[in-house]
C-alpha cells in the first residue's frame, strides 16, 4: 500500500469509524424493520401515550386510539399535508377531522402539547422565543396567573388571555419535553422514521464527511 493510498485509508477509518468498508448489518429502528409491522408499532406507540399520561397531568380528554392517531399523524406529511418544520392551524385543523371524536384544531393543539410534539410554527412570536421561556421559568413556582403575567409583560403586545395560554402551553411543552431529554417525541419519532431513508441520509453523512475531508488529496487511488 503506497504512501496516498493509506493516507487515504486513515481519513476514511478516522470519518466513518469503521475498518472495512461493509454492509451494516445492525437492525434498523424505523417502522419498516422487518420485525416491527404496524400492528407491532401501534402497541408501542399507546405504550408510551400511556406512561405519558401516568406522568403528567393531560389537558386533552382524546381517547388514546386518537391521540395516537395525532401522534402518528404529525410525522406523517400526508396526513396532514405538513410536517414539524411546516405545521400551521390548518394542519391541526386536518387532524382533527380525522378522529373519530368531535375535535377543532384547538382540540389537537392542546393534545400536541400533552404529547411533548411542538412544531417550529408554535415557536413563533413577536418576540425571541428564549424570552418567553425565560418567563416561564421565573414564575413557574408562583401560581398560573403570576406565568401568565409574566407571560404578558414578555409578549410586550398587550396580547389577549387566549394568546398567552397558547404560548404558555407551547413553553411549558417544550420545558417538560427537555426535563426527559425529549424521550417521549424521540420515541415516537424513532418508531415512526423510515429506516431506509435513516440508513440513506446516515450514508450520505459519512460519504460527504470523508470527500470534505479528502478534498485536496489525489483520489486516483484504491483502497
């Protein structure tokens, strides 16, 4: 092996963290593994709804058959034609009319936040988000009017009752979610992530490493 070519070797072992270039053969943790059909995925969705609703005290009164169809909806984009990066009202709207209890899309906001699935949208406001998270915390042993207030005086909007529990909800969402180091929306994501395109995006991120890497180095040689 001449002098490029185990140049070459070590970046590529550095990169990957593999010695040989090799099919993996761990099994995948998407929902298409082999041994994890729908039914499989479904009773360990409601699994972790259920140690969800033993922990924390849930605002939504769904059944845990459309909660997990809320779950399993928000990762899908063609349930509800957005995904976490794109959701809106009108997504929640969709939602909920797919239950099979009589729901609005405030009804599926608040089981969202129940579920710890705060999409980008819910984030947004007229002011930096950190500073209504900071808000929160520094009332959060105080009563829900004292946060609320708190809220408010953040918002520096003058905003309505309704807005302010909106955005405390999100806050307060995201709090716990961070309190379990997001466990729960972790486990209904990988539950519900295509294994394949994981396996694809996981090749493509080794793949552009080791070419970034070796970008000044000749590549007219074989490992």
């Amino acid at each position: 092996m001449d002098e490029k070519t185990a140049e070459l070797r070590d970046l590529f072992v550095e990169t990957t963290g593999e010695e040989t270039v090799t099919e993996s053969q761990s099994t995948p943790r998407g929902s298409i593994s082999a041994d994890c059909d729908d039914d499989a995925v479904d009773e360990r969705l409601a699994d972790l709804i259920a140690a969800m609703r033993d922990r924390y005290e849930f605002v939504s009164s769904l059944s845990p058959a459309d909660l997990l169809r809320i779950v399993r909806g928000f990762f899908d984009p063609d349930a509800a034609g957005a995904d976490a990066e794109s959701w809106s009202d009108a997504a929640d709207a969709a939602l909920a009319d797919s239950l099979s209890a009589d729901a609005d899309a405030e009804t599926v906001f608040h089981a969202r936040m129940d579920l710890h699935l705060v999409a980008e949208s819910d984030r947004e406001a007229p002011v930096r988000y950190e500073r209504l998270r900071r808000a929160v915390l520094a009332a959060s042993d105080d009563s829900g009017c004292a946060i609320d207030g708190s809220l408010a005086a953040a918002l520096d909007t003058d905003p309505d009752a309704e807005t302010v529990s909106r955005y405390r909800r999100v806050v307060e969402a995201d709090l716990a979610s961070r309190g379990v180091n997001h466990r729960f929306r972790d486990g209904f994501s990988d539950l519900l992530t295509d294994a394949d395109l994981s396996s694809r995006l996981a090749a493509d991120a080794r793949r552009d490493g080791l070419e970034e890497a070796t970008e000044d180095i000749e590549t007219d040689v074989s490992l």
